[in-house]
C-alpha cells in the first residue's frame, strides 16, 4: 500500500500538469466559440435553435466515443498535410482530445449565455432605451453586466464537465489524471484508481471555487472579488504553463497498450533508456491500432507488440507460417512500408489461447478447442475488449465452427474474475499470462493452428531506426526473457494479495536478464 501510493504521489506532477493545460486548453477555446454562438443565437433565434441543438447533439455523445472518432480525424489531417506540405499533424494526445473536450465544453455555456440574454428584465431594456442608448452601448453596459454572473455558472459547470471528461483522453495517448485510473483498473492497483479520482476531483473543486470567486464578483458588482478571482485563475494557469516550460521535454517516449504485460515492458525499456543516460515518458492504455500507427507516425518511439497482431491487423494477412519466417518477413515489410524497424524478439510468445476452469473441462472430457465445439452452444464465452473484433476471433471459430451460446466482453482483470466466479465458462486468455496457472485454468490446445505465432518483438518508429543509444541500451533485452519470466512478472503485478507495481516487476525482469552477466 506504501509502495503503491508513494509511486502514485511521484507520477503526480506530470499527470497532474498535462490535466491542467488540457482542461484549460479546451475551456478556453469552448469559451471562444460560445460567446459568438450565444450572441448568434440571442440575435437570431432561428439560428439559435440550430445552435442549441448542435451543442446538446455532441453532449449525448459519450465521452470516450468522440474522443475516439477525433484520433481517425486527425489521422486523416495528418496524411493530408504530410502529402501536401511535409509535415504531419498530431494524431494522437493533446489536439484529439481538446478538440473532442472543446465540443464537449460548449453546451453548460451556451446554454447558460441563451438563458441570461433571453431573460433579461424588459423594463431595464427599456429604460436603457428611453435615455438613448445605442444597441452597441446597451449591450455592453447594459446587458452584459445583467447576463454575466449566469453566463460565469455555464463556464463554472463546463469547467467541471471538462476536467472530468479529461480523464478519459488517456485512452488516445494524452497523459492525464486518468492514467492513474485506466491502469489502476486493470492491474487492480486500486489505491491507484482511488488517488486518481481523488486528484481529479480535488483539482475541479478548486477551479470550481475560483471561477465561483468571479461569478459571485459579477452578482454583486464587487469589482475587487471579481479582479481576485481572476487574477489568481490567470495566475495558477500561468504558473501551469510556466512550469511545462521548465520541465525538460523527454527525449524518448514509450508506448504501451492496455493491459499488465505491456505496462512492465514499457517500464523496463524506459528504466533501460534511463540508465544509460536518457530521459523518458510512457504513453500507456493505447489501443492495438493506435499504438502502432502512433510510432508509425513518430508520436511513440518505441514499444512491445506481438508478430501475430501485426501480421493479421497491420499488413492483413491471414496465411500462416513458422514464426521465425513471420518475423524475417514482418521485418523487411514493416520497414518498407512504414519505415518501422522491428529490433527483435523478447525470447516469449503472448498468443491468444482459450481457457476454461480445470474441473469444468474435466467433467465435459474437454482438453481442446475442438472438443469444446461440441459444447459451445451451451457454454458463456468471456473476452477482452478487442478479442471479439479480431481477426484471430473469425479464424478460431470457423475452423472449429465454435458457436457459443452467449458472448460477453470484459476488461482483462474482470474477465478472469467472471471466470472464477461462473460469470462465464470460457475465456479468450493470453499465454504469458500468470493467472492461468494461479487460477488452476486449463489452456485449450490448438492442434489445427487457427491463429499465427505471438512473439514479444520491439519496435522502433522511423525516426529512431537508426539511433545507435536506443538500440544498444535495448539489445541487452533480445532473446532474454523467457516465458516463465514473464508470467511471474505479469503474476506480481496482476494478483489480488500484495501485488506489485509494473515499475517492480520490471525491475524483477531487469535482475534475471542481468544475473548472468554477474555470474
């Protein structure tokens, strides 16, 4: 528990600045666009019931989905502007995710804009009039000074809504307070997710509490609360600001997917990096897809995948061979068509393995995947988030004509839960995976080969193919760490009692690669 917290205490500055500068980022250009929008719609109503429902349209978009659907938009700018002018656009971390969290801001401030200008009292418009008022001077005098203190409660409830909703951007590579709680959830580190849900609410209620400052500063016309208000906003922003300017820019960054394994790779390869005198940052919970064109396109400079992922979802093959021609030929293609440099193998193969509870599968005289066909139909199968959308998915079941009664998809750590407990009575498994033997899970055999070889291989983007300190300091790694290995690492981290952090397990990993070397 120690451990655990003061490991989240030391991430805390960097997760809590990029929050800081995101939020702020997206709130303030929502506010941008929402002022114009509001006035539009005060001046035009029919315009204004077009603005209305635009702003609530995006809000009933879940958060993580329009994050999702700005990562393929940016991607597709960033093709467009390398083809036109040689440079790419970010498709990943800071610009989708504030232009997802500047839509996603616009609606409390809007809304609250239309609401205070359409019921402003008549008779002081009136009278406003009576003494001669231009239609610019009332409104700046007149109407605006009326509207501000509601318009300030809109921006104090987007400001809420969006530092909330800036968790989730750890899901398309942004750091975040939510990186505390994506990874959390899925090693069990709940000291983690509660830290996370604490700073980020914490860091809400003091915004809340200063943009309150001005709100009650416009209600009272109390010039001094309000001037208070705002200049200790300007000033923690600055600050904010100031502060990612002083802090050196990593010079490698590490990516990683969402799950255990990944986590520790991330954190071995940066400790290595570390050592040998680099600085590092990790990029965690990117999904298959993203990960790999996130180096493709330079935004990571190095991670773990696996042959079969890439064989199937990068080049789309479905032909299988041995695996030692797949990385032979993985290599020479990735490199060819995106300028990736596959490094070589870890030493270990994470496949995707079926597994059911050993009694089960003793009693219904199971012991592979073409066994189970017989059963199929009266069993639950339990997946991760990607199985069922996989490639490797459709190869399984159409050369065993599996067809389950019911399907159900899980977060990693909860799908091992669902099996324990009966949830369901079939889980798509990884290999290296510790669990399966902690948990007295029987793995199914695959004597028909459905799916391709798995094997752990580093990656380096295109603009690191060629660098002699990230290549030496990585060697070391190469054929060094076995299966075995890697399921006590994975073990340490993803089991209930007295588990340990990915930075620990990698340091385990890192003393039986270098125990030889001592010998």
């Amino acid at each position: 528990m120690g451990e655990r917290l003061a490991n989240a205490i030391r991430l805390l500055p960097e997760y809590l600045l990029q929050h800081v500068l995101l939020s702020a980022a997206a709130l303030i250009l929502g506010m941008l666009l929402a002022i114009p929008l509001t006035i539009l719609a005060v001046r035009r109503r029919r315009a204004g019931s077009w603005v209305l429902a635009a702003t609530s349209l995006v809000q009933t978009v879940p958060g993580l989905a329009l994050l999702a659907l700005f990562y393929p938009i940016f991607l597709g700018l960033s093709r467009l502007s390398q083809t036109l002018f040689g440079v790419g656009v970010p498709a990943l971390g800071f610009l989708p995710s504030v232009a997802a969290l500047t839509l996603y801001s616009m609606l409390p401030m809007v809304r609250n804009g239309v609401a205070a200008f359409t019921n402003l009292d008549p008779e002081v418009i009136d009278a406003a009039n009576a003494v001669g008022m231009t239609a610019r001077q009332r409104f700046f005098r007149v109407e605006v000074p009326m509207a501000a203190p509601v318009v300030m409660a809109g921006i104090r409830t987007a400001a809420v809504w969006t530092i909330g909703a800036a968790t989730l951007s750890t899901s398309v590579g942004q750091t975040s307070l939510g990186n505390y709680i994506f990874s959390g959830l899925q090693t069990q580190d709940w000291t983690s997710v509660l830290f996370g849900c604490i700073a980020a609410a914490a860091l809400a209620f003091a915004v809340d509490q200063i943009l309150g400052l001005i709100e009650i500063g416009l209600s009272r016309r109390n010039n001094r609360l309000t001037y208070f208000g705002l200049t200790t906003f300007a000033i923690a922003l600055g600050g904010a600001i100031a502060w990612s300017g002083e802090m050196r820019a990593p010079g490698y960054t590490v990516g990683a997917k969402n799950f255990s394994e990944q986590f520790i790779l991330a954190e071995l390869i940066s400790q290595r990096l570390i050592s040998a005198g680099a600085t590092t940052q990790l990029r965690t919970d990117l999904g298959s897809a993203v990960a790999f064109r996130a180096l493709a396109g330079n935004e990571i400079d190095v991670y773990v995948d696996y042959t079969g992922t890439l064989w199937l979802n990068v080049l789309g093959r479905r032909d299988l061979i041995s695996g030692e021609a797949m990385q032979k030929e993985l290599k020479n293609l990735l490199a060819r068509n995106y300028g990736v440099l596959l490094l070589g193998p870890l030493g270990f193969e994470n496949a995707y393995v079926l597994a059911m509870r050993r009694e089960q599968a003793a009693a219904l005289h199971i012991t592979g995947i073409g066994d189970l066909a017989r059963y199929a139909r009266r069993l639950t199968l339990g997946a991760d988030l990607e199985f069922l959308s996989r490639p490797d998915w459709t190869m399984i079941k159409n050369t065993y004509g599996l067809q389950f009664g019911a399907t159900r998809e899980f977060n990693p750590t909860f799908m091992y839960k669902a099996i324990e407990d009966g949830t369901v009575d079939v889980i798509s498994a990884f290999s290296s995976d510790g669990r399966l033997a902690a948990e007295n899970l029987l793995t199914l055999a695959d004597p028909q080969h459905a799916v391709p070889s798995y094997d752990a291989v580093i990656l380096l983007s295109p603009q690191r193919s060629q660098d002699g300190l990230l290549i030496k300091a990585l060697a070391p790694l190469l054929g060094h760490i076995s299966l075995e290995k890697m399921r006590d690492a994975n073990l340490m981290v993803d089991r209930d009692d007295g588990k340990a952090t990915p930075l620990q397990a990698a340091q385990f990993l890192a003393r039986t690669i270098d125990q030889p070397k001592s010998q």
